[in-house]
C-alpha cells in the first residue's frame, strides 16, 4: 500500500510539472495577413504573420493575488482579535478546509480572466490591425474579428484558469485526503518552469546568434 501511495504521488508530481511546461509554452498563433499596397513604384503589404495568443497569459499573478486576498483575514483577526475563541473567526484561519480551497480556486479563476483582460485587449488588437492594413482570414476587419479574438480568448483563458486553480490546489487536497505534504507549491512550479523556460530560450538565442556570426565570419 505504502508503494503504491508513494508511485501514486509521483505520478502526480510528474504530471503537476508536465502540465506545467506544456501550458507555459503553448500558444494559440492567429492567422494575420496583410493587404497589398502600391506607393509610388513600391509595393508594400502582402506577408502572413500570425497573433500568438499564450494559454496561461496572467502567469503566476492570479495566485499571488488570491493567495493575498485569502491570508488577509487571517491577518485581521491575528491582529486584532489574537485569542478570539469564536468558532467562525477560528474557521476563517484555517486554509485547508474545502471552503477554503473553493474560494481560493474560484478567484484564482476569476483572477485569471481579469489579468488576461488588461493584458490583451480584443478590440484595441483588432483596430490595430485594421490601420496597418492587415486581417484575420474569414473576418471581416472591426468587429468581426475583435469579436473572434475576445471568442478565442475566453476559451483559452476558461482552461488556463482552470488549471492555474487545480496547481495551485492539488497539494492542499493530496495533504488533506492522504496526509501527505508536497514540498511545493503551484506558484512556486510556475515561477520555476517559467524561469528554466526562459533561459532555454536565451541559450538557443546565444546559440544562434554564434552560429550566424561564425558563418558571417
């Protein structure tokens, strides 16, 4: 029993840090392409480019932001009523109940969607394409495809909240059902793998950039 408990968890770890990965790195690329434009004896417009729209655009914000908002009555009471004996001022300390962890989830999921909002703005996206002369195949330049973008937006954000809240939950609830203790967190998994991520990135940056140097050279 205890082997399989102990495969159990690790199964979860691998999986928590794969699913990590796969959604700091995936990314929704919209078809853009650009209209054709003659000024004077040039030509310009014409390429294919695409909008990338990332799975997890809020990052780890919304569960630093939940995490603050749920220790803050904790911090009240301690503060101003430290020996309380009331019942439900004791219950609203205790993070691993499961009222705790359904609102800490649901406003990681609506912290989600409120930073995905303020950093991607459908219809400034959509008038920006249109004064450079580029569109979304199949819509209409305006409307239609800020509409299309703020569609496309909303499904990959309902995921991306979604899995933000069962991270940064599943040690609580593995803690609470089997009594085991995870050595870490989800923020804390998302800081790292954006970190080892991002600095993949450089390397194959540097890489590329000696290779085009040496072949100059």
């Amino acid at each position: 029993e205890t082997i399989l408990l102990v495969t159990g968890l690790l199964v979860v770890m691998l999986g928590m840090v794969v699913g990590t990965v796969y959604v700091s790195g995936a990314t929704r690329k919209i078809p853009v392409n650009y209209a054709k434009k003659v000024v004077g004896r040039k030509m310009y417009g014409g390429q294919s480019t695409h909008i990338p729209m990332q799975l997890n655009m809020s990052g780890v914000m919304p569960i630093i932001f939940a995490s603050s908002i749920t220790t803050l009555p904790s911090i009240i009471i301690n503060f101003v009523a430290p020996n309380t004996e009331s019942k439900f001022l004791i219950a609203l300390q205790k993070t691993d109940s499961w009222g705790f962890l359904a609102v800490y989830a649901a406003l990681i999921f609506f912290f989600s969607f409120f930073y995905t909002m303020i950093a991607f703005n459908p219809v400034e996206v959509a008038s920006n394409l249109r004064k450079n002369g580029g569109f979304i195949p199949g819509f209409r330049p305006g409307k239609p495809t800020s509409d299309y973008l703020a569609y496309v937006l909303n499904k990959i954000t309902w995921f991306g909240g979604l899995f933000l809240a069962l991270l940064a939950t599943i040690p609580s609830i593995l803690a609470k059902v089997v009594g085991i203790q995870i050595g870490f967190g989800g923020s804390a998994l998302l800081i790292v793998v954006g970190v080892a991520l991002e600095t993949v990135k450089q390397m194959e940056s540097q890489m590329l950039m000696r290779h085009y140097k040496g072949f100059l050279d």
